[in-house]
C-alpha cells in the first residue's frame, strides 16, 4: 500500500516527481500507506541526509546547532504539487555536502 515508487542506481522515481540521489547513498522510504510521500537519502556513514516530502510542507523551526550545518528547500513541481527538501551534515562536511544537496535539487523534474 501507499505511493508506488521505483528505484534503480541512480534515480528515484515517485511517479510525480523523478530525481537522482548521490552516488553510494542509500534510500529509505519513510512514509506510511496513508500519508504524503517521504523520503530520505543517506550517506553511506549515516553522516548527511537529504529528506524529500511531497506536497506542502511547512518547513518546521530548526534550532541552530553548531555542529549541524542544514539546508531547507521548497520546490514547485507544479501550481498544486510542492516538495520540501531539508539536508543535514556534520558542519565540518558542508563543502561535500553542498554539493550533494544542490545536485538533487537539480535533478528533480515532472514525472511521466
């Protein structure tokens, strides 16, 4: 039950939406049957995470941590359909991990 999803090497596909995860990044599908799509990528140290919730989200309060570095986004798959996407790495690892968020968020498109 729930959101059919596929998965291969490189890409996840919701249907709604396709995007390519990092190159060794596990998938894990979050959600149950009856709630909105989520799902997080995660490095393969369990260090940084990218987490992607269908809909409209709204990006929750985040309190500073000085060892955390976060990225939020909001992208606009169509006038109804938004995805909040939120990152976390260890601050140390914000270069990489810059780098990882932006290529998802750049490879996010319409699904068919």
């Amino acid at each position: 039950p729930g959101a059919f999803v596929t998965i291969d090497d490189d890409h996840f596909d919701a249907g709604i939406f396709r995007v390519d995860y990092p190159d060794g990044w596990r998938v894990i599908k979050t959600s149950v049957a009856t709630a909105p799509l989520e799902v997080v990528f995660a490095s393969p140290d369990n260090s940084m995470t990218i987490r992607i919730i269908e809909g409209d989200t709204p990006l929750p309060e985040s309190t500073p941590d000085p060892v955390v570095y976060e990225r939020r986004e909001q992208f606009d798959l169509s006038a109804n359909e938004t995805l909040t996407i939120i990152g976390q790495a260890p601050t140390e690892a914000k270069d990489v991990f810059d780098g990882a968020f932006a290529s998802v968020i750049a490879s996010i498109r319409l699904g068919n």
